[in-house]
C-alpha cells in the first residue's frame, strides 16, 4: 500500500477531500494526516470554503489591479520621459 502523509488535512486539498480520499482507497492508496483538528459541522466547514472562495478570488483581483497599475506607472513614465526629451 501507498501511502500520502500531510501535515494538515487542507494542505493537501482545500475542497474535495472526501472525494480525493475516496479516490485514493479505490487505488489503494492511504492518506496519513498528522495534525488532525477538531471535526467540524457541515455549516461550519460550508462558511470556511465560501470565505476561502473570497479571499482567493479577492486576493486575484487586487494583484491584477496592482499589476494594472504597475503598468499604467510605467507607461505614463515612459511617455513623460519621451515628451521630455522632445520638448527640450
């Protein structure tokens, strides 16, 4: 037998691990969690997922419009600098 050891349970998956667990019994595979925490509600596992679905999705957005951002600078930048030297 095969066997995956983890130190938490969502450093292997955040969503789907019963799926995955399943996945990986039907294939003989064993999935070793070192730091098992408390088990926890449907509700309470439902309002983690939902807040980690945000905070990634938010965290995407704004390195986008930092990155867009970044690139407007230097853009302007580069056009200051070349009107610049054009109007000396």
């Amino acid at each position: 037998m095969e066997r995956v050891v983890v130190n938490y349970k969502d450093r292997l998956m955040r969503f789907g691990f019963e799926i995955f667990e399943e996945l990986c019994k039907s294939n003989g595979v064993e999935i070793e969690i070192i730091n098992q925490t408390e088990d926890k509600t449907y509700e309470n596992e439902l309002v983690e997922d939902v807040l980690t679905i945000i905070t990634v999705f938010s965290a995407k957005l704004y390195g986008s419009r930092s990155h867009k951002n970044k690139k407007i600078k230097e853009t302007n930048e580069k056009l200051f600098d070349d009107y610049h030297v054009v109007s000396q």
